[in-house]
C-alpha cells in the first residue's frame, strides 16, 4: 500500500490547493439484468489499488479532518451473499491508508462539504460527462452560498494528463507486472504457432491463447484478442476470429493478456501451414527489417517519432522494392501516399491501459522524450489487401504485423516480449512443435 500512499503525495504536489475527484470504474450492463466482468478504472486504481466498484476517491487538502478520502460500498449481508465481500468502511481505512471513509450513499451529503475552500476542482471532464454533472451540482450548491465565508471551486480542470503524465515512468512493481504478462503472452503465441494449422478456426486459436493467459495467472485478455488468418489481416482492427484457416496464408495474432491490471500486446504473423512461401518471405522481412531499425532508435533522449521514422523508411522502401508503390523514396515519405498500405503509427505507451492514457506530447507541444522506465510498443506492419490491384498479384492477401513491449533502460532497451519468436527460422521451428508442450 506504501506505492500507493507515494503516488497520491506526488499528485498532491501537482494539485498545489485544488481538489481532485477519482471514480472507481463502473460495472457494466452486457444484456438486460446481466453485466460484463467489472474492469477497475485505471487511475483510481494507480492511486488506491482498491478492486470494488461504486467507489471514489477524494483529494481534499484544504479540508481539516483529512485531505484524502474514500467513499466506498458499506458492508451489507445480504448484497455481499449474492454479490460477492465487500472490504467494508472500518477496513478501507485501516488497510488503504486514506485518511476518511464514507459510504457511497453519502456522496450527495458529505462529498460537497469536502470540496469546500478549495478555489478549483479537477477531475476527468471529457469520459465521465454523469461525474462532470454531478460534480457541478455540488459546485452549484456551495457557490450558492455567497454570504458564508467559504471557498468554492471556481475552476474544473482536467485531471488524466496530469495522472497520464505520473504513469509514463514506470517502477519496479508495474515494470515486474508488464513483464510477466509479456512472458504469458509469449507462451501463448508459441503454442498458437505450434496449435494454428490447415482447416483449424481462428476461434479454436484465440481459445487456446486465452486458456493459457487464465491458466498462467494473468486475469485474461488485455484487449480483444485479433486472430486473422489471410486476407482478415488486412482489417486492421478484426475481431470477428471465425474463420477457416488456409495452409497456404499466414496467421496474424494480435493477443496479450493483463497482470494486475497491467497490459502486454503482442503480435506475431506466421505461416498456418508451418513455412514461409517466398514472397511471404520477402514481405516479412522488410517489416522484421522495419522493426529492428524502431528498435534501434529506442533509447533515452529519442522519441516515438524517432522510431516512427525509422520504421516508415524502411517500410516504403520494401513497398517500392516490392513494386507496390512506384515513384521514389523521398517524394511518398514527402506526400505520406503510403498509407493504404502502411496505415498506423509505430507505437503508443502501454501500461494500465494497453493504450496507456498518458500524454506524447509535453506542454510546448513536442514530443515526449524517452526516460528510463517508459514502456511503449513497437509495430510495424504492411498490409496488402487481395481486393487491392494495385499490388502485384502474388503478394495480394499477405498482411503481417510484428509487435514487442519495449522498456527503455539507462543503456538502451529491453524487449520484453522476447519470449515469442520472430526471426524466420525460429518462427518456422515454432510452427513445427506440439502444443500440448505448452499446457
Ligand atoms: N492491440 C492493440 C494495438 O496493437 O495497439
Ligand atoms: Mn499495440
Ligand atoms: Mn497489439
């Protein structure tokens, strides 16, 4: 709990005299009476590690009594028979630290008295419009109250930039956390290679990966898992995973599953029948190619648009090589007339949330420089879509992605999704073993 108490002085110090409002996430409806398994909130969990919902957390520091506290779910037999236990207000206090705890049903009552004497009030005013509305209510009442002699907010400011920027370095704990999902996930891709094979559904591969993620004690997916065999690869975002496998076509897997709250994403794309053809050959290796050059721009003082660049160069010189694109390096690096092809960027942050919520630029508007402790993703890809006659016709089809979680270190970088294979003869090995090593 020691981390946590640090992280909410640090957020303190970059409060100075405003409050601040954190909801737990909310529990979701998926049909009728019936919800989606609860996923706490990030920052709410960054700053309290406290796993229930109907919960939010208070940065009061002008308030006498105590400038932190919690509104929680009281205990209740009853609800806690059906539901599942409740941590209860007594034991909140006693083992998260916070200085004062409340029922969450006296939010109304309790929460306006908090914010009093403080001249601003931040919170996340752009994803949780309801907390916006309530919040202003609360303000509303106090500023009503013109001839007493409190303070009330004046100003609401937005909060996850300045939690997103906290979140970009990361300590021990979530660099060990990342660190174990990357090893999972990459158990799961090697015995996605070894399992994938002629006639098998992408449904029965997704099945397996997220078998393993459960059985090796991550929580589960990080994301939804994309099993894309052939063609599929070209929708970038395809989730569908119900398809027939190919022996002939690849299999991109995009799949990572989370450790306490923590993501890893991975992607590998490797032949379903076990062995590269040559022009799947030939387009793997340029954004193998494309990748090490991202790598080799990650280290600290750099940025994510260093390896962007670095990547992209190599990815549009592989597609003029490849006689998709025709014309010269420069003029399409220039026009960016690259993009049906090479659509996305290199990398984002990864974190609590697999597109860690944390800025990439700073306040002057440029980039975000690497510092040790950053973990981000690298990957490229090139995608030429069957519909596509513009691209000789013996690469039509072929869409391959290849991504690793990479930490910067204070000499360089650690790829921490080494554990799946990516070089083309370790892949082709992968293909060749029997699944069943890896349950
Ligand atoms: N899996 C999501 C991404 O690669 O960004
Ligand atoms: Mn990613
Ligand atoms: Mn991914």
């Amino acid at each position: 709990m020691e981390i946590y108490s640090q992280r909410r002085e640090k957020l303190f110090s970059l409060l100075g005299d405003g409050a601040a409002i954190i909801p737990s996430g909310v529990e979701k409806i998926k049909s009728f009476d019936t919800g989606y398994p609860f996923r706490q909130d990030s920052n709410f969990n960054y700053l309290t590690g406290f796993e229930e919902p109907e919960s939010l957390l208070v940065f009061c520091p002008q308030n006498p009594e105590g400038k932190t506290a919690l509104f929680l779910r009281p205990k209740d037999k009853l609800a806690e028979m059906w539901e599942g236990r409740r941590m209860g207000l007594d034991k909140a206090k006693e083992v998260l630290g916070v200085d004062l705890v409340f029922s969450i049903h006296e939010l109304d009552k309790k929460l306006p008295e908090l914010l009093e004497n403080h001249s601003k009030l931040y919170l996340d005013l752009f994803s949780n419009r309801p907390l916006v509305d309530k919040a202003l209510r609360y303000l509303t009442k106090l500023a009503g109250r013109k001839k007493s002699k409190i303070i009330s907010p004046q100003n609401l400011i937005n909060l996850p930039p300045l939690i997103g920027s906290m979140r970009l370095r990361k300590d021990a704990t979530e660099i060990e956390n990342i660190k174990k999902a990357a090893e999972i996930s990459g158990k799961a891709h090697l015995a996605a290679m070894a399992f994938a094979g002629h006639e098998k559904n992408e449904y029965e591969v997704q099945a397996l990966m997220e078998y393993i993620f459960k059985k090796e004690g991550s929580q589960g997916s990080a994301y939804q898992s994309i099993v894309a065999g052939g063609n599929n690869a070209n929708v970038l975002h395809y989730i569908n995973n119900n398809e027939v496998l190919k022996k002939d076509d690849l299999l991109l897997i995009d799949a990572g599953c989370e450790v306490n709250l923590y993501a890893s994403d991975i992607t590998r794309t490797f032949p379903i029948g076990g062995r590269f053809s040559a022009e799947q050959k030939e387009v793997y290796q340029i954004v193998l190619e494309a990748q090490k050059k991202a790598l080799s721009q990650s280290k600290i003082g750099n940025t994510l648009t260093h390896n962007h660049d670095a990547a992209t160069e190599v990815l549009v010189q592989g597609l003029l090589d490849l006689k998709v694109l025709k014309g010269t390096l420069s003029e399409h690096l220039e026009k960016q007339s690259f993009k049906d092809y090479w659509p996305h960027g290199t990398g984002h942050w990864l974190g609590l949330d697999v597109h860690d919520n944390s800025p990439y630029v700073n306040e002057e508007k440029s980039d975000i420089v690497f510092e040790e402790g950053m973990i981000f993703t690298i990957e490229p890809g090139l995608y030429l879509p069957a519909e596509d006659s513009n691209v000789p016709e013996k690469l039509r089809g072929i869409g391959i992605r290849i991504e690793d979680d990479v930490l910067i270190t204070n000499n360089g970088h650690e790829i921490l999704t080494h554990h799946a294979p990516k070089e083309i003869e370790a892949v082709e090995e992968a293909c060749q073993k029997n699944y069943r090593d890896f349950l």
